[in-house]
C-alpha cells in the first residue's frame, strides 16, 4: 500500500506499506501517520536532506 505523504494540497512523496490484506479501515488509518511523516519532512527539510538522501540511493 501507498498512501500519499501530503502537506495541504501537495504531495510530498509515497509512503510504502507492506500489509497482508487492505481494508477500508487500513487506509483510513494510515492518513494519520502518513500525514505526520509528510509534515516531518516538509518542516525539517530546511534543516539537512537527510530524509531525502535515502530514497534517492536506495534504487
């Protein structure tokens, strides 16, 4: 599962989640820490590309 990482109306990235089934609830429950993760992101990447660093090396 991909939910996307948003911070308002702007996607940040995807956060990939491995689960063995999906089921409506799975989805809504995965916006809260999806939405905290892009807010993370969006507010430290000021700071260091630390977070950023690892996505773009992992290919």
């Amino acid at each position: 599962m991909f939910p996307p990482l948003l911070d308002g109306s702007d996607e940040a990235g995807v956060l990939g989640v491995a689960l063995g089934a999906v089921h409506d609830d799975d989805r809504r429950l995965l916006r809260c820490p999806a939405g905290l993760t892009a807010d993370m992101l969006v507010t430290k990447n000021s700071c260091a590309d630390q977070f950023f660093r690892r996505g773009a090396t992992s290919r």
